[in-house]
C-alpha cells in the first residue's frame, strides 16, 4: 500500500475548511452553522493526523482524538442552547436573534 | 513654704486636660443631662484647674527660693521629628504662664458661674458650656505651650472657639456673620504668625522651642548678624498679634464679636484670647529686643489703635460696643507697652484689664439680662436704684479702667505711659550683636577682599561708617516714644470720659426706656453678683501687686516676671526716677480726672443739651466717629468687594470652564462621543463578527509568515 502524500491530505484538509468557514460565514441556520463548525474542525484534526502519519509521530493521533471528543461535548452545548433558543423565539435563523442589539 | 507632697510638673497637663474632658462629656452627651448636671461638668474642670494652677504658683514660688529662674517643664513626648527639626508635645509654666494661667482659670471660672445664670433660659446650654471648656483648654494650651508649635495650636484652638461662641445663636444670621468675620480676620493674622513660625524654624536651628529660642538668640557667637531678618521676622509675629489683639488694621473684628453671649464676650473678647497677642510679643520678648526697628511699629500701632478706637468708643450708643471699642483700645495700651519694651508693664495692665474689663462686661451683662435684652445706652439710665449691687461693681472697675488711683487700671496704665518714654534701647550693646553683618556689609561697600593694610583700614572705616549709621537710626526711634506717649495720654484721657459716659447713661439720671421693662428689671441673681463681687474686688486690689516703690525700690509683680524678661531688659536701658515717677503719676491722675469730670459735666448732672449741642456743632466730626470712621465700608470696598470680584471672574472661568469643563467633564464629553463611533461596529449579526475574526486572523496570518 502506497502512502498517500502529504500535499494531498493537506489540500483535502485546507478545502474542508474553508467549506466549513463559508458554511459558518454564509448560512443563515445555526444548525447548518455548528455543522459547519463541525467540518472545520475535522479539517484540523485531518491536517493532525496526516502530519502525524508523515512523521512518525503519536502525538497527532492522541490530539485528534481528544478534539473528537471535545467536539462531542461542543456539539452537545452547541445543540442544547439552540433548542432553548428555538423554545424561546421559535426560530433557528440567525438573522432573527439580535437580542443585544435592541 | 512646707514641703510639697505633688510635683508641679505632673500637674500641667492635668489642668489642661481637664477642661477638654468636660468639654468632651458636655458636648456630647450634655443633651441628656438636667441644667444642673451641665453646670457642674461645665464649672467643676475649671474650678479644678484654677485650684491646681494656684498649687502650681505656690509649688513656683517655693522653687524660686532656690533658683530664682525656676521654671516647671513637662515633656510629655516628641510631637514631631524631622530632619533636623523637632517639635516636643511639652508644657512650660514658668513665671509669665504662672500669671496668665491664674488669670485664664480664675476668671474663666468667674464667667462659667456667671454664665449659669446669664445662660439659664437658653435651650442650647450644654453646647454652650461645651465650647466654653473648649476655649479654657485651647487658651491653657496657648499659655502651656513650651514651644510656638504648642502655642500655635491654642492659638488656632481659641479662634475655632471664638467664632463658635461668637456665632452662638447662628440662627440670627447677623451673629452668624460676626463670626465669620472673626474668623477671616483672624486668619489673615495667622497667616504671618506661620510664616514667622518657618522663618524661626529656618533660621534659629530648627527648634522653635523658647528655651532654646532664648539661649539660640542670647549667643551672639551664634547670633543672626542680619539685623533685617530679625526685623522682618519679629513683623510677622506682630501681624498675627494684630490679628488675635485686634489691633490696627485687623481690630475689625472685636467690635462685630459682641453678637456672641455677654460672658463670652467678657472672658474671650476681653479678658483672656485677645490678649494672647500681647502675651506672644512678651514671651518672644528676647527678639522683638533685638529689633529696635520693628518694636517702634508695634509701639506706634498701639498708639494708633488705642487713640483711634477710643475716639470711636466716645460716641457708641451700644453698652456692649462701647466697652468692645474699649477693650480695643486698651489693647492698644498693652501693645504700646510691648513695644516700648516694657514688657512687664504690657502684662501688668493685661492682668489688671482681665479683672476689671471681665467686670464691666459681667455687669452691662447683668444689666442687659436685667432689662430683656436692651442693649441701647439711650433707653437705660437711673438703674442705681434697680441695681445696686450692679451699680457698685460697674463703677468699681469703671474708676480702675479710667485711671484713677489706687485701682488696679491707675498703676497699670501710669507704668505703660512712664515706661514708654524713661526706656530706651542699648544701641551700643545691640550693635555689638549685629557686627558679623556689619562687616560683611563693610567688605561689600569697600568692594575689596585682599588682607593688605590699605584695604583693612578701608574696610574699618566702611564698618565704622555702618555701625554709626545703625546706632543714630535706633536713637532716632526715640521721638516715636514721645508721640506714643502723647496718643497714649489722650486715650487715657477718652477713656476715662467714655467711662463714666456710660456709667453715668446707665446708672444714674432718669429711666428713659419703657414701664413694663422697668417694672421686671431686677439685680444680678447671686452666681452673676458674686462673679462680680469677686472681680471688682480684685479691680481694686489686682494694681497693687504692680505698686511702684511700694516696698522701697522693689515692685513685686516686676520682679516676678524678671526671669522671663531678663534677656529683654538687657538689650534696653532707661530708669525712672522717683521724681519723674510721680510727676507721671500725677499726669495720669490729672488727665483721668479731667475725663471723668467732662463726663460728670455733660452727662452726670442730670439731663444736659452739652452733648446734642456739641454734636451738632461738629456734624462731620460726630458722624464719622458714629460710623467707626466708615473703616468696616472702607473694606467693603477696597478688599471685600474686588476680592468678591476676582473670585466670581475666578469661579466663572477657571473653575466653570478650565476645571469642570476642560478638565472634569470634557474627558467624558470625548468618551462618550468616542463611544457612540465604537457603537456602530456593534450590529448584533454574529456573522458579521465572524467576518472580522476571520480577517484579523488571515491578517496576522499574513503578517507572521
């Protein structure tokens, strides 16, 4: 089995993320938007992994693991707050939630 | 004397302390007590501290037969220590603090017994006796002090005290005034008396303790040789006597201070704080010797002041103000005395004025408290008859006041006239002081510095030259004596007639007020009569002490006060022999009789066109006499009203403008302002936040690689 280059995981991973930021930047549902976040993260923990691989080193491994499941917890909040906020204001737009503003 | 089993010493801070500790209980919790229980905290210190400060005179005379320069030091502990200087919270009491701490407690506990009386319709009588204890500690304080520092804070203590007492009744706001006006006045006083105070610490080794005060000015080694600085120093020292001592042109005060209660203004404006001046000036007596020049102002100044507020006191129709004009007047006395260097006569007639001054106004008290309030000379009269015991007292200490003889105002005011011209100061011995000064002036006027023969004979001769010119400058001072003595002399004069002006309008003829008034009048009730019994006998015998020649050439109140005068006496010469001595006496005996006889004349003999007749014929003369010669609208206008002026400008552009604008709200003006541009930043759209972090991160990104 051939290794797959450097320069292409880190291209993979530099497309995911920045798919993930304009997901952030451009959609309106905060759903979408902590998907997104969620993408970007994996990009991260892509560009670990495959640095890692390339050096031989572990360290890589064990922090991707800890942001998976640092994620997890992040996704938990993440949702939580926006299902209160749905009770609340009965939308999930961001547009609609400029509270501080007024 | 027996042994004592006290020691002196310890017993001075007890009699200051005393008095603030029933100041203390009076003013704080003396509204829950009865009358009574406020007249007992309030009199019972005093009588305390009067009783202990008599064991302290005796305890002072059984020392002085050891050591005739005895003195009582207590040094409760350093106050301050800086560098080189040092001030120690200590006590001094030696033969002129033994003098004024009887006067202060004695007649302090008079006035307090008086003024259970006097006072016993007013609600606010804890308050009163509070502050009246406060003003026994301050003054205890002022005449205890070892150093200026101490007497400084009596100095201030009293003035707090004065102006509470005087502005007593504050809801009148006249009175309110009054004591504001006391209170400027004075300060503007004590602005030179502290800057006296820095020069002394400056120049005098940085101490301004008296003993070392003393011994630092009596080394001539060591001496100051700038004879200006002494000068400049001992004016400034008399500036803030002017303040305390009402004296030109600060006196403004003392007549406006009889808004206060009539006991206040018998104990503080008359009797005991006004003379803290005059006892200053004495206490510094080693100095002002020093200064021929500046003592010639002092003298002149009391001249001016006891001529010019007598004048004043001739025409006054209130009882009070009249005997304030009085008081001023005779400060004026006190103040030629000390600066004729006549030291001991000054508190001599300081003395004997506490008695007879403190009777008069305890007894226009009794008749004010008497006849409800009426303060106008006019409406009174024919009173004798109502007031007996009054009437006895009032012309006891008015016959001592005026000058005649054996009263105690009649040896007093004879020594301070005879004094004032048989003195002169040693010119010699002084210019032996200042020579360092001369000769370095001398190098400066021959303008050479070598050590040849030529250029030491220039210089000895330059220095001849200054020391001559000193010496003739100092005995020139001698014909101001003589004009000292002939205002002092018409003063007396005044005052023997505006005396008995008063006594005569108040006392005798007929009552011109209304009925109902007359028929309430009553005699002083037994605390006011005995307060006045007892000081119009001491009127009588207080000059006694003082007597010339009354045991061969030996005057006890003089000797007495030898140990603290010595250096003073030293530096100034002159003696009165016992002809001149009584040709004086007859001069003063004659010019107060010839006052009391034009009294009698216009005002004594029943009712007299005299007076109106004379007024008349000298309109301009009578009204401005009436009008205090318009001094208080000369102020107004010359100090009062540009000072009002500036500050208004002051207030409306540097304080409006420079400070709360500029300064104060000009900074939250630019906040708030830089806030509203900040806020537009702020959308609430999370994305639009995101948009930024995004940027600035790319940015720094872009930056660091």
């Amino acid at each position: 089995m051939t290794a797959i280059p450097l320069g292409h995981i880190l291209t993979l991973a530099a497309l995911l993320f920045s798919l993930g930021l304009v997901g952030v930047l451009t959609r309106r549902n905060v759903l979408i938007m902590l998907m997104s976040v969620e993408v970007m993260l994996n990009a991260v923990n892509l560009t670990l992994v495959g640095f890692s691989r390339y050096n031989a080193w572990t360290e890589g491994h064990v922090l991707a693991f800890f942001i998976i499941a640092v994620a997890a917890a992040e996704a938990a909040v993440g949702l939580a707050l926006v299902l209160s906020v749905f009770r609340l204001k009965q939308t999930t737009y961001i547009d609609d939630l400029r509270l501080l503003k007024r | 004397m027996t042994a004592f089993s006290f020691s002196p010493p310890a017993l001075l801070p007890i009699i200051v302390l005393l008095p603030l500790l029933g100041g203390i209980i009076n003013g704080l919790i003396g509204k829950r007590f009865s009358r009574q229980v406020v007249y007992a905290v309030g009199c019972t210190p005093v009588l305390a501290s009067f009783l202990l400060s008599v064991m302290v005179f005796q305890g002072l005379r059984g020392a002085m037969v050891t050591d005739p320069s005895a003195a009582f030091r207590f040094e409760a502990y350093h106050w301050i220590v800086a560098g080189n200087y040092s001030f120690d919270f200590a006590f001094l009491a030696d033969q002129l603090s033994a003098v004024m701490l009887l006067v202060v407690t004695g007649v302090g506990f008079l006035v307090h017994l008086y003024s259970t009386s006097y006072m016993d319709d007013d609600p606010g009588i804890a308050r009163y006796f509070s502050y009246l204890n406060l003003f026994i500690f301050s003054m205890l304080m002022l005449v205890l002090g070892k150093n200026l520092a101490m007497l400084f804070i009596g100095w201030e203590g009293v003035g707090a005290c004065s102006y509470l007492l005087i502005g007593f009744w504050f809801k009148d706001m006249d009175k309110a005034e009054a004591g504001q006006k006391a209170f400027v006045v004075n300060r503007i006083g004590d602005i030179g008396f502290v800057v006296a105070i820095f020069l002394l610490l400056a120049y005098a080794g940085g101490s301004v303790d008296f003993d070392s005060l003393r011994a630092h000015f009596s080394d001539s080694a060591r001496a100051i040789d700038h004879a200006p600085t002494i000068t400049l120093i001992c004016l400034l020292l008399f500036v803030g006597a002017c303040g305390k001592s009402a004296q030109i042109p600060l006196y403004v005060w003392l007549p406006d201070a009889m808004a206060g209660p009539t006991p206040v203004s018998a104990l503080i404006h008359a009797a005991t704080m006004v003379t803290a001046g005059v006892y200053m000036i004495a206490r510094m007596n080693f100095l002002f010797a020093l200064s021929p020049h500046a003592m010639t102002v002092v003298m002149l100044v009391g001249a001016l002041t006891a001529i010019f507020a007598a004048s004043i006191g001739l025409v006054q129709n209130d009882i009070k103000k009249v005997l304030a004009y009085s008081t001023v007047s005779q400060l004026g006395f006190m103040v030629i005395a000390v600066g004729a260097g006549a030291f001991a006569a000054g508190i001599f007639h300081l003395f004997t004025h506490a008695f007879f001054k403190a009777c008069l106004f305890l007894g226009a008290g009794a008749v004010i408290h008497g006849l409800h309030h009426e303060q106008d000379i006019r409406k009174m009269g024919g009173l004798k008859a109502k007031m007996p015991l009054v009437n006895i007292t009032f012309l006891i200490s008015c016959v001592a006041i005026a000058g005649l003889p054996p009263l105690a105002g009649f040896f007093s005011k004879d020594a301070i006239l005879a004094e004032t011209v048989a003195l002169k100061p040693e010119a010699e011995k002084l210019a032996g002081y200042y020579e360092g000064g001369f000769k370095r002036q001398a190098y400066a006027q021959a303008g050479v510095a070598g050590a040849e023969a030529a250029d030491i004979a220039k210089v000895a001769a330059a220095e001849q030259g200054i020391r001559k010119q000193y010496i003739e400058s100092v005995e020139h001072l001698g014909m101001w004596r003589k004009v000292a003595f002939a205002l002092g002399l018409c003063a007396a004069l005044m005052t023997a007639f505006y005396m008995f002006r008063l006594y005569f309008m108040t006392f005798t003829g007929a009552y011109r007020g209304d009925h109902h008034t007359w028929d309430h009048a009553h005699d002083a009730p037994w605390p006011m009569g005995s307060a006045l019994a007892i000081l119009a006998a001491l009127s009588v015998v207080g000059g006694w002490v003082g007597m010339p020649f009354a045991h061969g050439h030996y005057n006890f109140f003089y000797h007495w006060l030898d140990p603290v005068l010595a250096r003073g006496k030293e530096l100034i010469e002159g003696e009165l022999t016992p002809s001149v001595e009584y040709s004086l006496m007859g001069l003063s005996f004659v010019v107060a009789s010839i006052g009391v006889f034009i009294a009698w004349q216009m005002y004594g003999r029943g009712v007299s066109e005299a007076p109106a007749r004379i007024a008349a014929g000298m309109r301009p003369v009578y009204n401005a006499l009436l009008n205090k010669y318009y001094v208080d609208e000369f102020y107004h206008a010359v100090v009062i009203t540009p000072l009002r002026a500036v500050s208004r400008a002051l207030f409306q552009v540097v304080d409006r403008v420079l400070v709360d604008l500029a300064m104060v709200r000009g900074p939250g003006y630019v906040l708030v302002g830089l806030s509203h541009l900040g806020r537009l930043a702020q959308t609430g759209e999370v994305q639009a936040y995101l948009i930024g972090t995004v940027v600035g991160v790319a940015a720094l990104a872009w930056y660091l690689i």
